[in-house]
C-alpha cells in the first residue's frame, strides 16, 4: 500500500538553496575572472580567436 512520503524541513529545504547558490556564484565569479583576464590578454589557458589571427586565415 501507498504511505505518504515525509515533509522535508524548512531548513532541509534552505540549506539545499544555500548550497546551490553557493555553487552558482563561485561559478559567476570564475567566469567573471576569466573574461576579466581576457580583456587585459594576461590569460594563459584560455583559447580564443584575435584579430591577427583572423587576417591569417583570409589570405
């Protein structure tokens, strides 16, 4: 027979959003930091097209 599932917690609840925005903004800030560092062209591991490298292709 069926049998209702228990009601999660308010703070069971909270903490799950807690956890998940945490996650969400350490990720905006990485992003963040990376096209930071490609607009001032110091990044290292990041590939990405310039336009010296676009001239090369048309020829």
């Amino acid at each position: 027979m069926a049998v209702p599932k228990k009601k999660t917690s308010k703070a069971k609840r909270n903490q799950r959003h807690a956890v998940w925005k945490r996650k969400a903004a350490l990720e905006a800030e990485k992003a963040l930091s990376l096209g930071k560092s490609v607009l001032t062209g110091r990044s290292r591991g990041f590939v990405y097209p310039t336009k010296d490298d676009e001239d090369d292709d048309e020829e």
